[in-house]
C-alpha cells in the first residue's frame, strides 16, 4: 500500500490532495456568433482561436489574458436572459483589469450602455467596478479587484493560488490551520 507524503504549506497541513486549477473558459450561448466574436474582440480584446474540427454546432472560440470564451450559436433564445436591466447583483462574469479609465473610453467610444460604482473603503481597499452587458445580455463585470486583500475565513493551508500568474494579495495574518 502506498502512502501518501504529508504535504505542508504555510506550516498548515493539506486537508485535501486536488491539484492546482484555475478558470479554463466562460461558454456562453449567442443569437448570433458573429455579433458576438465582433464583441468580445472590439470591447474586452479577445482574440479568435481554431476550435477542434469534430464539432458539428455553429460557435466560436476567444482568447486572452490567460482566458477562453467559448460562444455558442443558440438553439432556443429563450434560454437567453431577457432583460436589459444591469443589476450588480444579477449572475456575472468578471473581469480583472489593470486601467479602469481606458476601459471606461473604450465602453463610451462603442456606445455600450453601462453602470459604474466603487466600494469598499479605506481599511479594505477600494474596488472600481464597471457593469455592462454582452450582444445577448450577458453581464460583464470589470474591476480592479487586486485593491483588496483576500481574507481567507477559514483554512489558510487549503488555499491554492497559482504562482504563474496575477493573484490579489492575500493577508496571511492569523493563519488558521
């Protein structure tokens, strides 16, 4: 029988042996693809990439910055949300960005319709947030997320960040193990 080595972090011990993961892509279905390729590329700077042959739907694939969108040509409008209303509180995606300002321009040049708030305050750190939709009303959330530590409210030891690339910073006081 083999036995597994005790992996430590932080002087923590693992409760759990998952390997690292991170967000691979955001599938989203589409009244029209190309609408929305068009989009996605102008807007948030995604780039088309080659999908594998073997699929037999209409449907797009995006990249950047470590993310794939995957769009999808719908079979049944009705499964795409209905309303124009931009609710930060409504299901979202988010988006971490690095120049709140140039994205702003960027939203106003295309005429994209959208509502900006910051919260938070002087101890948490402050979040810039922009709330806008995609061509089939999808929301989209943009921020400058990293203004805030993460405060793990439980086991600092089961925290998994990847050491490749942009993480918000992590408070590591109090580690509770």
């Amino acid at each position: 029988m083999e036995k597994k080595p005790e992996g430590k972090k932080n002087g923590c011990k693992e409760d759990d042996d998952l390997p690292r993961m991170q967000l691979n892509h955001v599938s989203r279905l589409c009244k029209s693809v190309k609408d929305s390729v068009e989009f996605y590329e102008k807007a948030l700077g995604f780039v088309p990439i080659e999908r594998p042959q073997g699929f037999d739907f209409d449907g797009a694939w995006l990249f950047n910055y470590g993310i794939g969108i995957h769009l999808v040509q719908a079979k049944d409008e009705q499964k795409l949300p209905d309303n124009d209303e931009l609710d930060p509180m409504d299901n979202h995606i988010s988006f971490q960005c690095e120049d709140m300002a140039a994205l702003e321009r960027k939203l106003n040049e295309l005429n994209i319709k959208y509502i900006k708030r910051t919260v938070g305050g002087k101890e948490d750190g402050v979040i810039d947030q922009l709330f806008f939709k995609d061509p089939d009303g999808f929301m989209i959330e943009i921020c400058n997320c990293e203004n805030v530590k993460l405060k793990p409210a439980g086991s600092i030891g089961r925290l998994k960040l990847p050491f490749d690339r942009h993480n918000p910073p992590v408070v590591l006081n109090d580690v509770d193990c």
